[in-house]
RNA sequence: GGUCCCAUCGUCUAGCGGUUAGGACGCCGGCCUCUCACGUCGGUAACACGGGUUCGAAUCCCGUUGGGACCA
C-alpha cells in the first residue's frame, strides 16, 4: 500500500487560526499515524491580501504547536508555470475551452438563471464555439451536462451531486491568472497528495475538483470533510470571540500539548479517553473516529485539560515555557534559588501558565505586601510569639529541607500548645502577603533561607510596631 | 433564492436494534486539610419533534423544525 501523504494549504492572509490549527493537526497526526508525509503549501495567489508577516506568524505557530513537515514549504505564487501548463492539457484534451463572453454577459446570464429559478450559472455560449486563445478570453472547463458526481467521503459518507448543478466554472482568468479550484488540484496530484482532511467548508467545492481530477487522468485522493469549529454562539469562529490566534493561546500560558489535545478532543473521540500526549495522539488517531457535526471551542474545557498537562509536566519541563511569561511580567526567572521548584509548588493550582506566574510573584518581591484584610485577622498581638519562636527555630537549621522544617515547626507547637493553622498562617502571610498560597513547608523551601528568614524576622517587627496596647 | 451538511446533558462526546443512556468540562454538596488548590466521593443535566420499519428503536427510513456551509 502507497504511504499517506497529507497536506496543509493555508492562506496568509492573518495570522494561524483556531480552525486551521485542528485541520493542520488533523492532518499531521494522520500522516505521522501511518508512517506517512505531510507537505506544508502556501496558498498565496490571492496577492493582495497574502503577506510575508502572515507566512512567518503561521511558521511561529506551527514551530510552537511542533507540528513540523516532511515536504514544503510551496508557495503557490511560484508555480504559476506548473498550473498553466496543466491548463493547456485540459484544453488540449477538449476540457476546457476559450471563452470571450464579457463579464457583463455572464452577469446578464446569472440574472437570467436566477429569475427561472435555477443556480446562477454560465449559460455554455461558447461552449461548442473551438474559440482558441485570445486577448481577454478565459478558460472554461467543460463540465459534464448530465450524470451525477459522488463524493465518497470518508467522514460525511457518500455525497451525490448532480452535474446539472455544476458551472462551466473558469480555470484561467483572462489575466492569466489561474484560479482557485483549479490549482489546489494541481498542486495536490503533482505533490502526490492522496488524503485530503479539510473544514467541511469546502464540501461543496469538491464536485468542480474531482471532475479536474477525472479530466485529467488523475487518482482521487481519500476525502475527509471535518466539521467546523465554531463559537460560543453557534456561529463560526471569528474576532467577536475573543482570541483565534493560535500563537494568543501561547502567550495566554497555554501548552502546545494541552492545546493540541483539546482541538483533537474537538471533533474526534477515542472511547471515554479525555486526556492523550501527543505521542498517544499519534498512536491513536484515525480518521474512523471524526465526528459529523460542528463542535463549540469551549474555553473552560481548554483549561481543564491545561491544568492537567502542568500538573502532569515535570518543573522542568515548564521552565522554557513560563520563563517568557515571567519576563513579559518583569520577573527574572534567576531571581529565586530554584525556578524548578517554584514551579513544582504551583503545578496543582494553575490552569494556565498566566495563573502561576501571577501566583508565583511573592517568590520573586523583594519585600511582600500584606493583604490589609488578612492582617486584621491574622497578625494580632498573640501572633508575635509563635513567629519570632518560629523564626529561632529556623536559625537553628541549616538546611531547608521539608522533612528539618516540619520538625521545627513541631518543636514549636509542641512548646506552644497552637495547633499547626494557628502558627502556619501568621508565616504564610508573612512569607506571602496572603492567606492562601501553596503548603507552608513547601514554600519555605522554595523562597529559601534567607528571604524566609528576611520576612519573618520583618513580620515579628511589624506585628511589634502595630501592637495594640492593653487595655 | 438554490445546492449540500448536521442534530445525545449548557459544552465536548461514548453509543453503531435490546444499556438503570456511559465518560469529561462546568455547576452544586460531602470528605481530605496549615490556607488555597490537587485529590476523592456523591449530585445536577440529554436522545429536537412527528410519522413509519421492527417483538423491540438514541440507533434504520421518511417528513417537520432548528442550526451550519457554499454559490450568488
């Protein structure tokens, strides 16, 4: 059997959406599946709207995404020469043909199919006229009059349409230029594409592309049409819904992996599995499992399934991924004993790597701003004693290991009779500004002995300076 | 307007003629606990509607409604 081999075309016309990333996935998942190739194609006719700053934001999104190619990048613009020549085959074979009817003609003929309630379409005028080449002609192929053309798709099932629906759609404009259906065909039998996963947006330009197929003599590729992606309100994805930018998603503090999770999750199933690596993605994705209807990019499920892959990273694994995130924030990932092991003291708390920098920032302060709220409750007078007995205990010990501080803080509940929250608290909020933060142990161990000590020892003096007097 | 696609909890989905319709996210509650989380246990909630086919339909067929896509 011929090995996969895969496409992803997208225009550069703005930057790598959420729609596009699942089909690009899709598509590499499926070639790295069978052991097969995926070719990246730029499809930049459209000269226009095409950018260099779109070509090089969608390279950024699928190097973050790490979905790399095995053929490519083509940029369509270059191979101007390639469609053409494959255009005259098709007039040379009776195929396609010259056509001079004015675009107000052909406007005129729409009307006119319309108001009898048909498809606007080209009437056939110089369908059976043998024109050849001339100044402002384009060129036509000839579609079938009668017969039906059926799509055998491999997700949607057998599609039939009815030729009699299909135009004598235009090839070559009279500029030259060759236009859209005409080349993604070309493209994809010179490349040696032979599965094309797409959006089901494209369903209905897949009749006018297997007729070229059969014109020319070509194979049909497997097609499999996914569902679209759609927002919140059921309409497809755009800039009202917030970010579609992949590369947003990054700087949102989101890993690839998550991500790429949650778009396979998004229109494929695999039984009850919610959570796959990428390599499980790779041993198990198949196109047996796409489903048929449209899904709801869901945020909060994005979150989720984030939480889990940080908590499922090792720390330091995470650092090249929060490390820009702090430095976006004004953190230096140097200025804490151990980047690591912060991390390791927020991995169950954070859906996003946002979150844990945020979360993360009284280990980098150099000296911590107390929740006025918490103080009132928290560093009364009663708390000075335990607090400076803690901060004794913790001279004593040299190395901050989370076994010697357990048992320092033992020592001083024991001397004291306070339970461990009377104690833990007034330190946390200390150490913190806060009243919630990660376990009290932990911590320490994580901000190090001398801003752990440095607070403390500033905590007890606070608690001195602001006590109230007896009455 | 024409053609095409789709339809299970709010969301993602399992189901492929016989199930108390399962899981996940979210939400609510219990437990755990040095706080917040994590974790764990439990709860909430769905087969769009109407006809058939069948001993039996979420599942097969037709229609209706609703949503979406493409062309204009």
């Amino acid at each position: 059997m011929d090995p996969i081999v895969t496409r992803f075309p997208p225009s550069p016309t703005g930057y790598l959406h959420v729609g596009g990333a699942r089909t690009a996935l899709f598509n590499w998942l499926y070639a790295r599946h069978t052991g097969g190739r995926f070719v990246l194609r730029i499809e930049d006719t459209d000269t226009v709207r095409s950018t260099q700053a779109s070509v090089d934001a969608i390279f950024e999104a699928l190097r973050w995404l790490q979905i790399d190619w095995d053929d490519g990048p083509y940029f369509q613009s270059r191979r101007t020469d390639v469609y053409l020549d494959y255009a005259r085959r098709l007039y040379e074979t009776g195929h396609a043909y010259y056509c001079t009817c004015s675009p107000e003609a052909v406007e005129a003929m729409r009307q006119r199919a319309v108001a009898s309630g048909a498809n606007p379409r080209y009437d056939g005028t110089c369908r059976e006229r043998g024109l050849g080449t001339e100044p402002g002609a384009v060129l036509r192929f000839r579609t079938p009059a009668s017969g039906t053309t059926v799509l055998d798709d491999v997700v949607k099932g057998s599609i039939v349409f009815q030729n009699s629906e299909l135009d004598d759609f235009v090839i070559v404009r009279s500029d030259g230029m060759p236009t859209y259906n005409f080349v993604v065909v070309v493209d994809d039998i010179a490349m040696g594409i032979n599965t094309v996963i797409r959006g089901d947006d494209h369903v209905m330009n897949t009749p006018k592309q297997m007729q070229i197929y059969r014109a020319l003599g070509a194979r049909l590729p497997v097609f499999a049409h996914v569902p679209m992606v759609l927002g919140p309100d059921r309409t497809r994805l755009s800039k009202r819904h917030g970010a579609m930018s992949v590369t947003a998603y990054r700087d949102m503090g989101y890993l690839p992996d998550a991500f790429l999770n949650y778009l396979a999750r998004l229109g494929w199933s695999c039984g009850d599995q919610e959570f796959f690596t990428r390599q499980e993605l790779i041993e198990k994705f198949t196109l047996d499992n796409i489903g048929r209807s449209a899904g709801i990019f869901d945020l909060a499920k994005l979150q989720a399934l984030n939480a889990d892959h940080i908590q499922a990273s090792t720390p330091e694994a995470l650092v090249p991924h929060i490390s820009p995130i702090l430095v976006r924030n004004g953190l230096a990932p140097g200025d804490v004993p151990s980047l690591p092991r912060v991390i390791r003291t927020l991995q169950p708390r954070c859906k996003t790597l946002e979150e844990m920098v945020e979360q993360a920032r009284f280990y980098f302060a150099d000296e911590v701003a107390y929740d006025p709220e918490a103080v009132k409750k928290i560093f009364k007078p009663t708390a000075f004693d335990p607090l400076q007995r803690i901060v004794e205990a913790l001279e004593r010990i040299p190395v901050f290991s989370e076994a010697a501080l357990e048992a320092a803080f033992s020592a001083v509940m024991a001397a004291t009779g306070l339970k461990l929250g009377k104690i833990a608290q007034p330190v946390r909020l200390a150490l913190t500004g806060r009243t919630a933060s990660p376990g009290i142990f932990e911590t320490i161990e994580a901000l190090g002995r001398d801003k752990t000590l440095a607070r403390l020892r500033r905590a007890a003096a606070w608690i001195q300076a602001h006590a109230v007097p007896d009455s």
